[in-house]
C-alpha cells in the first residue's frame, strides 16, 4: 500500500536574480518565464513532480516573486492540494540575524531547514526551476536509496568544449549507464578535464545536507550547491553519487539559447514534446483557460507553428510561437519569433525573429528584426509593456527595454543596438 | 445581506433535445459541446454568474452524468464559497411512485424544499439550452422597477418562427396583457426566451393554488395575466435555440465570422476544461510545414497537418496530411487519417476516420435522411461519438453514423445519401 505521507520533500530553487535571459528577467524570476507557448518555465519541474508522484513542495523565490507566487497559486493545477500535497512559497523571513535576505541557493535551504525538519522527509530532492526538461525523478531517487548516498546529482553529458559552463563531475562506471561514485567536480572549470554536468537536480539524505549546510553557513563567504556544498560534501568523504540523464535539457542562459529551444517545440517530431512530457500549467493564472479558440482569418497562413487559445491570426506566421491573447492582424508576417502574451501585431507589419514579452503593441508597417537573406541573424528582443509606433524600423540582435516612450522609436534603431 | 444573496437562481437542464439525434444519445442537451471548448449550459451558467447571481441549483433529469461531471464543484464559474454554491437536482422518489418531472413547473414544485431552505426574495428560472449573453441583474432591476410578480424574458423573433414559442402581446408600460402558446395564426412577433424571475412568496402561493398543472408557459403565465403583475423584460442581441442540427450548425459557424453579434469570449463565457480528466494540459494548436487553415476556429490540443476551411475543431483533434475539413464540426479527440475528405459534418467526440475515407459526397441538396427526416434534410452528415470509420469508406449527405460503429458495421464501402448504418 502506497503510504499517505510523502517519504520525499522536494525544493524548487527558483527564485534569484540571475543575470540571463536579458530583459525578459526585467521583472520576473527565470523559473516564471513563459515558455512554450502557454506554461511557464518552472512549469517543466513542477509536471514533473506532479508526474513523479512527488506532491510535497517548497518553492524559494526572492527575486521579484509576485508573477511566481500568483503561478503557483493553491498548487491545485500540479495536484499539489490535499492533506499530504501541497506547494508552499517560502520567502526570505527576518529572524536570522546575520542576513535576512537569502545570500545563496544554498542560504535559501539553510534558512528553510526548518521547514524541512517539520516534514521530516527521508530524502530532500532538491531542484532548479529554470530548465526545460522530462525526468522521472523516482528513478533517481530508487538510485539514491539503493546506494545509500548522502548525495546523488544528476548529470548530463556534454561536449567538452562547453563544459566550462557547467558545474562537472567525473562519474566512476561503477553502475554503467546507470550512473556511479562521483570522484570529482568542479564548478565551472575554466579547462574542463570531465564532463558530466550537473542539472542542479540533488537528492540529499537531510542530515548530511543539515551538517554541510551548518559548516558552510559558519566557514565560508559564498552559499551556492554547486560552488560551496558539492564541494564539502566529497571533501567530507560523503557518499556521493552521479545519476546519468541522457534525455533533452534546455539549459537557456543566453537570448539566443532561450530562442533556440522555442524552436525545439517545431517540427514533426520536436525535442520538446509538451503532450508526451505531460506539461501542466497553472491556467487560472492570465485566466487563460477562459480564452475561446484560435480564431483564423479567411486569408491567413500559418506553418510550422503553435499558437494557443485567445488568439487571433489574420496574417502570416511561419516558425513561431504565440501565446494566448495575440492579434496578427492582416498583412502582417511574423516569422521564427516567440510572441509572448497579449502581443499585438499590426497591418503589413514585419517581425523576423524576434522575442516579444508581454503587452506588446506593434503598430502598421513596422519591421522588427532583418530578413534572413541566408546569413543568420541574431535575436531581437522587446520588453514588455511597450508600444511600437507605425512604421517604425528595428534591425536583428537589438535589445528594447520596457515600457519606453514613443520618441525612443522616432529614429530607426540599427542592428546591435540597445534602447533603454 | 447583500441584494444578490436574495435571488435564487434555478435551472432547468434536463432537455433531452432529442432532434439534436446522435448528439444527445449519451448527454442532455445542454452537455452537448459547442464552440470548440464550450458546452451549451456554458452560456447559461456564465451568464448568472457574470450577473452576480451565485445561489444555483441546476435540475437535471435526463442522462445527467456528463453534466453532473462537467458541472463539478462549479468553480469553474465561481459558485464556491460560502454564501455560493450549485447543487444539482435529479428527481426523487418520494411523495408519489413516479416523480419524474413532467414539465417545467412540475420540475420547480418538485423541489420546493430546495427553495425554502435557500430563503430568498426572488427566483430566476432560466433553462440551460440556449446560446446568448445576457444580464440577469439588469432583468432583477427591471422586475423590481416594475414591482412585478412575474417577469418573462421576450424578443422579437422572426414571423415564420414563432410558432415554436410562447409568444405576448405587451402594453405602452411593457406589461403582458395576452399570450399564446404556440400559436398557429402568431398575431405577434414577440416570444418567450424562457427565462422568468418570480417573486418567491408568490411563485410558492401560485404552485400551492394549483397542484396539477406543470408548465409554466402553458399553464401558469396565461392565467397570471390575468390577475397578477406579468412584465415583459425585452431583450436584444443574439440568442439562439440549437435544438436542431441546421440551428447547432448555423451557431457554431456564426462564431468563425466576425459581424455575427456571438462571441464566447467577449461575452464572459466560461468552460469547464478541468472537466476532462486528462493528467496533461492541452499544449498550444501545431501547425506542421505544409498545412493549411482558413476561416476557422481551432482549439488548443489540435495538431494540423492537412486543410481546414471554415470550420470549428475542438480539442485534440489530428488532421493527417492531405485530409481537408471543410464547412465542418469537429468534436474532441477525432482523428481524421490522411487522405479525408470532410465535407458539412458534425463528428463527436473520438471519432476515428480511416485513410482516404470522405464523409459528406455528392451534391449538398441530395436525399434526406429517411429514418429521421425531420432531423436531417440539410445535407449535414452526422457521426456518432467513437465511430470508426474503415479507410477508403465514402458517406453521401444526410447520413447518420451511429455512435460505436466499428469498421464492421459498413457492408459495403459505400453510404448513400439519407442512409443511416
């Protein structure tokens, strides 16, 4: 019989500043960063775990917590809403004394301890929210406990020349495929000499977390996993363990990354299968559920893309992705972008890759982002809340800051530019 | 107390529909899908809840389970809450052997214990068949304003229509001093919607006066003219009766066009899409390279390979390659092979249509259908939920699948027109 009361208490790490993604992480943490066009990006660990049957969940969020936290809402979207289910949003709280803001991934587990004492879980599964991925965590944690690891890290093999990137460990073969010993790592390694990354996805007997976290808080001056508590962990001769993932992983730090793996949603058979994944999302929040069906014009063409409920299509999108509350209106081409929600696209207007965040407005005639005449160009990205005059002119790799006034448009913006 | 914790709200959902045919074999009317993601008591739910309303009990009667499913705790409008609730309301045995409710009034006093446990100062009854928007606080406002016992809900419909309805002739002051029901020789265009507010004290004294009768439009209102404060509330705007296939057909196709006065959205109209069951949510729609969409309304979940003209697809339909739908509706989960070729068809949900098949061949005015002609005569071909439809099969106009038809319920490779298999 399946017992009641969850054995796994799983923390999602989603919530500080991080310098990527541009200004699409303007106003929002990266784990909120809509993707796919109608989820979130945090929205790929939570099905996960719904999937895993793992239902108890912390989320730590600092950084501009509003859109998470109205995300997340009850958890009653992942099933996270019953007697031993259940999503709790765990911000910095005074009472610390040394810092009441949480310094580090590692700080925010410290400082929830506490919390995780009262469930007074076998294992801590402790995890990013910020990549895109399908894991059934169960299989890591079977491995976990059949090696009765203080630690198992799951990992993913990349090409050696970007593994500097990454957090590395070197995995003995002591179970093949399966995974092994960790006998190394290191964080971001500027001559990498293995290549095993880590996906920040850690399985934690909760003493042995406890001890480091505890040493770490007293000795050092940095409180990440990856930098600080990896580290002491092996340092410590804990039994520290690799789980070897060979699947799909959106790492997206960059703009271009991020793109990238939008257009790993395309095609027949797409890296990112959002049906076969299984991928919830909250869709109370934006009301997107209340949307009515695509509406498509009697003149528009539409190719190799995924549009949502709410939207309207009476131009051409070829290669794209659209988010609920989109009007393309007639004449307008958009073509291998990413339209986030409520982006309005108007009459013979032109968009050629181009990421759009929310409430964005793009008036007649305009046209964002160069052509691809066989030499690739770079992303554009527009922040929200912006309103882009007719006729106005924006060229490819051109970062627009959000909410800007109309007389920041009055002059054509050249490829490569940034407007603030 | 707040004004609106005073109003109860019944309605009535136990229509069978039944010249909606193979639609309602398994569902009441108001189950039946509409619009892509909307079921047909949608709009009737959306608009008490958009008019503030939030007592409601929902009166069921004739295949309710997918209802009773779709309707749940009735978050998806709002109901949940303290001073909120839905209840559903089946007949029960009780005082006599038969309780089934045998009209709409008899429908009511047989739940006269739900009304009296749930005080309240007036009764909106509506039914939960029709497609519309409508402000039911502005009809309170009205029968307040007017210091009515009855207020009955009334448009103007067409002259060849209105025989179908309960139909009033009004006075300067919008006061009903005739009516006839269902009148052959109309002398008036103006008809009943069937949506009424009661005051209770006297909805309770005019079912205790009389314990017989048990139809409000037939019995009821005719004879409260005469005594009593029966108001006329007049509404506008579209409003549409889908008990028939050509009326469903003609509805769901109104919402591809623009200047047709409907629109779900617009309107406030909630779905249910918690309703399903499925572990997943439904991702975005997915156009392949080479597919081809016009005039259409295409749902989340749908995944587009071949042509779709002017037609509305709800979720989790797949059109294979070189399949083209057109004039259509498509229900939940078809999956429609390679090669097809739909032509004005209504498909339930689930329906499986084999490779190179046609559904819909020939000239559009052919054959009625000749078990049900009054049902089909359009040229609307009709296929039952979880049919499955052998590759290469051609069906004429006017057809009906039955639901659950396997390959083997074909003998020949080939439907005529007004058959039925």
């Amino acid at each position: 019989m399946k017992k009641l009361k969850p054995r796994t208490l799983a923390m999602i790490l989603a919530g500080g500043r991080v310098d990527e993604l541009n200004v699409l992480t303007a106003y929002r943490p990266k784990s909120a960063v809509p993707f796919g066009g109608f989820a979130r990006v945090i929205d790929f660990p939570l099905s996960n775990l719904m999937h895993s049957g793992l239902e108890q969940v912390a989320v730590l969020s600092q950084y501009r917590s509003y859109s998470l936290i109205n995300h997340i809402g009850s958890g009653a979207a992942w099933d996270m809403l019953g007697r031993y289910r259940g999503v709790s949003i765990l911000p910095p709280s005074k009472g610390y004394g040394h810092s009441d803001w949480y310094r580090g991934s590692a700080d925010a587990v410290y400082q929830n301890l506490d919390f995780a004492n009262y469930h007074d879980p076998e294992e801590l599964l402790i995890l990013s929210g910020d990549h895109i991925y399908s894991m059934d965590y169960q299989e890591l944690i079977d491995y976990h406990r059949e090696k009765d690891a203080d630690l198992t890290i799951a990992c993913l093999k990349v090409p050696m020349n970007t593994a500097h990137r990454f957090g590395v460990a070197d995995i003995d073969d002591e179970d093949g495929v399966r995974g092994g010993r960790v006998v190394q790592y290191k964080e971001k390694p500027s001559k990498p000499r293995f290549n095993w990354a880590s996906m920040t996805i850690m399985c934690f007997k909760p003493k042995a977390l406890a001890e480091v976290l505890a040493i770490n808080a007293r000795e050092d001056d940095s409180f990440e996993f990856g930098r600080n508590i990896i580290p002491r962990m092996l340092h410590g001769k804990k039994r520290v363990y690799g789980f070897k993932f060979d699947g799909y992983w959106g790492y997206t730090r960059t703009i271009d990354e991020f793109w990238q793996a939008n257009m790993d949603l395309l095609g027949v058979n797409p890296l990112i299968d959002l049906e076969d994944w299984g991928i919830r999302t909250n869709l109370e929040h934006r009301s997107i559920r209340d949307c009515q069906p695509l509406k498509i014009g009697n003149e528009a063409v539409i190719q190799d893309s995924l549009i949502y409920n709410g939207c309207k299509v009476e131009g051409t999108v070829e290669r794209s992705i659209i988010f609920p509350g989109a009007h393309v209106k007639k004449g307008a081409v958009v073509r291998d972008s990413v339209l986030f929600f409520n982006n309005i696209i108007g009459r013979n207007s032109c968009i050629n890759k181009v990421v759009s965040d929310v409430n964005v407005t793009v008036g007649d005639e305009v046209r964002i982002g160069e052509e691809n005449d066989g030499d690739e160009k770079d992303v554009t990205v527009v922040g929200w809340n912006n309103l882009v005059p007719d006729q106005t002119v924006i060229g490819s790799d051109c970062t627009i800051y959000p909410t800007l006034t109309a007389e920041k448009f009055a002059h054509a913006i050249r490829s490569g530019e940034i407007v603030r | 107390m707040k004004e609106h914790d005073r109003t109860l709200v019944l309605l009535l959902a136990g229509g069978v529909g039944s010249r909606l045919n193979v639609l309602v074999k398994t569902r009441a009317k108001p189950a039946v899908p509409f619009g892509g993601i909307y079921r047909i008591i949608d709009f009737s739910l959306s608009n008490v809840m958009n008019s503030g309303l939030s007592q409601v009990g929902v009166l069921t009667q004739y295949k309710p389970l997918s209802l009773m499913r779709h309707l749940g705790t009735g978050d998806a409008w709002d109901f949940t809450g303290r001073t909120r609730g839905v209840k559903i309301l089946p007949p029960r045995t009780g005082f006599k052997d038969s309780d089934w409710y045998k009209g709409t009034a008899d429908a009511v006093r047989q739940n006269i214990d739900f009304i009296r446990s749930h005080p309240s100062k007036e009764i909106v009854i509506l039914s939960g068949d029709h497609i519309y928007q409508m402000d039911l606080d502005d009809m309170l406002q009205f029968h307040r304003r007017k210091e009515a016992d009855v207020t009955v809900a009334m448009m103007v419909v067409p002259m060849e229509q209105i025989h179908q309805f309960g139909t009033g002739i009004v006075n300067d002051e919008g006061r009903i001093v005739e009516w006839e029901e269902k009148p052959e020789v109309p002398r008036t265009d103006l008809a009943s919607m069937g949506i009424y507010v009661f005051d209770t004290e006297y909805l309770l004294q005019l079912l205790a006066d009389d314990r017989e009768s048990t139809d409000f439009g037939m019995h009821f209102i005719p004879k409260a003219i005469e005594r009593d404060n029966v108001f006329a509330y007049p509404f506008r705007g579209y409003w549409r009766d889908v008990g028939t296939i050509q009326a469903y057909w003609e509805a769901n196709m109104d919402i591809l066009r623009d200047d047709s006065g409907i629109s779900p959205e617009e309107w406030g109209i909630r779905p249910n899409s918690e309703a399903n069951g499925r572990s997943a949510d439904w991702p975005p729609a997915r156009f392949e390279a080479g597919s081809s969409v016009q005039g259409s309304m295409i749902s989340a979940g749908c995944v587009i390979e071949g042509e779709v003209v002017n037609s509305v697809l709800s979720p989790g339909v797949r059109v294979g390659k070189n399949a083209t739908i057109r004039d259509s509706i498509i229900l939940q989960d078809c999956i429609i092979g390679e090669g097809v070729t739909i032509d004005l068809a209504i498909l339930d949900k689930r329906v499986v249509v084999g490779k190179d098949a046609t559904v819909g061949r020939g000239e559009r005015n052919a054959l009625i259908n000749r078990e049900y002609p009054k049902h089909l005569f359009t040229g609307i071909t009709l296929v039952g939920k979880e049919a499955v439809l052998p590759p290469r099969l051609t069906v004429g106009r006017n057809c009906i699948i039955l639901p659950g038809s396997s390959p083997k319920s074909f003998i020949t490779v080939e439907v005529g027109a007004g058959e039925t298999v």
